[in-house]
C-alpha cells in the first residue's frame, strides 16, 4: 500500500511538471510567431476565456445591487410608518377638499336664496352650542362689530330659528325656538287664526315640535296647516315659516285651542343662519 501511494504521488508530480512545461513551450511558440498569427492566437484564446469573466463581473454586479437593496429591518419599518402618514395625509386633504365643494355648492345655493328674501339680512356660521342646552341657544360669528343686536330674528333656509339675545364684539347668542323662555306671535295660514309659540308639553328638549297656544276654541284647525308669523310684538317680521299642525287638542277647560307644530328648521342640525337687520 505504502507503495502504491508513492507511485501515485510521482505521477501527479509529472503531470504538474508537463503542465508547466507545455506552457512554457507555448509561450516561446508565441513569442517566435510571426505578429498578426500571434494576434489571431490570442485573440482566440481570450475568446474562451472572457466570457467566463464577463459571467463573473456580472454575478458581481448583481451580488452588489442585491446588498444595496436590502436595508436593515428598522429602516424598512420607518419607511412604512412614513408611507403611512403620507396615505393619511393624502386622505385627509382629500376629504377637505370634497368638504370645501360642498361648502360652496350650498352657499352658491344659500346667495341665490337670500336675494329672494323680503328683508335685509346677514349670514351667519353657527361656531359652537352648550351640550347642556343643544336646543335651546347657538353661538354665532356675528356681533356689535358686524351690526347685531338683540331681538334680532334669525332663520334659516327651512324657517323660523329663534332671535338674537345678547352679543359681544364678534360673537352673539341665539336663543332657539327650543327653549321655554322664547315666546313668538304666530297665526295660522289658512284660517288667520292668532296664537303663540312656545316650547310647552309637546317635547322635550331636542324634540321637534312645539306649541300653538292661546288659539281661538272656534279655529278650524287641520293637519297640514302652514304656521307663520304673525308680525305683531316687533321683533319678528310678518310672515316668516315656522313649521305645520300636526294635530290639535282643547285646553283651560275647553276655553281654547292648543296645537302641535312640526318645527320646519332642524334646530340640532344648524350650521348656517341668517340674522334679519330690519
């Protein structure tokens, strides 16, 4: 055995030996050949071999844009969170934007309606209410220093919100047809029956509908009937919606007639209203 390996041995010596002498022999070969046979010969075997290094560079290359591109698992992360406030960021705008086209689709809307009014009013941007008392006063973004007033009355598109009851210099208080306190004189479209409006037993706050008082126990009162108001006591003008009769019923020992109004304004949804100057 020991033999055997030795002999295997002396062999791979000799193969290394005539290997290294068959390049020897090769490079005085092309040392003596005549130029342009060198050049072809060369050429030639440079035409083997570059591709094998032009392979090589390349997986180079890509081995190196492989690693740029693969970035730390806490810089991924950051770039997401950052993706992320940019797409809330976006949405965001958006929803204002569409916001803003509504907001000057109806108060295209709202100056072509205010030129067909019979009185010189003001517009005004509901800016805040007491949780306490939704239905009862809004603040506006009216004051002295725009001309209000108190006892002013003050609408909406539908009818009838309520009036002015105090101000400051760039704010004023509206006290809504919701709260007990406010009294309007009213009559009855149709009929010409007089009474008086006023949040009673038929709701509680934030209800919709309110009392006509103190009418005539002959009216002919009927589902459906307009209730506007009447002018009288100064404070707001002839003929202003309020609302409709829903139903009726006798009160003070059948003395006179008490009935049910349907408010025509939403008091719990205002966002614009108008303040008449007259």
């Amino acid at each position: 055995m020991p033999q055997i390996a030795a002999s295997r041995g002396e062999m791979s010596r000799r193969t290394q030996y005539i290997a290294i002498a068959a390049v020897i022999v090769l490079m005085l070969v092309l040392l003596k050949l005549p130029g342009d046979v060198s050049s072809r010969l060369k050429l030639a075997v440079s035409s083997v071999f570059l591709p094998l290094f032009g392979l090589t560079g390349s997986a180079g290359r890509v081995t190196d844009a492989a690693g740029n591109a693969l970035l730390p698992k806490s810089e991924i992360l950051i770039q997401n969170e950052k993706l992320r406030e940019e797409i809330y960021g976006l949405r965001v705008a958006g929803q204002q934007t569409a916001e803003v086209f509504r907001e000057n689709e109806r108060l295209r809307q709202f100056i072509g309606w205010q030129r067909q009014l019979p009185w010189k009013t003001r517009a005004a941007r509901v800016m805040s209410r007491d949780p306490a008392n939704w239905w009862r006063t809004v603040q506006i973004d009216l004051g002295t220093a725009q001309g209000m007033r108190a006892n002013l009355a003050v609408i909406s598109t539908d009818g009838l919100v309520g009036k002015v009851s105090s101000c400051g210099d760039n704010r004023s208080t509206v006290l809504l047809l919701g709260d007990p306190t406010l009294r309007v004189s009213a009559l009855i479209q149709e009929t010409r029956d007089h009474g008086i409006i006023m949040a009673g037993a038929s709701g509680s706050p934030g209800s919709e509908f309110i009392d006509l008082g103190f009418l005539s126990r002959s009216s002919q009162l009927k589902a459906g009937q307009a209730v506007i108001t009447s002018g009288d006591g100064g404070v707001f003008p002839k003929g202003i919606f309020v609302g409709r009769v829903v139903d009726s019923r006798t009160v003070g020992y059948g003395l006179s007639i008490e009935a049910r109004v349907k408010l025509a304004a939403d008091l719990g949804k205002l966002e614009h209203v108008w303040v008449i100057l007259e």
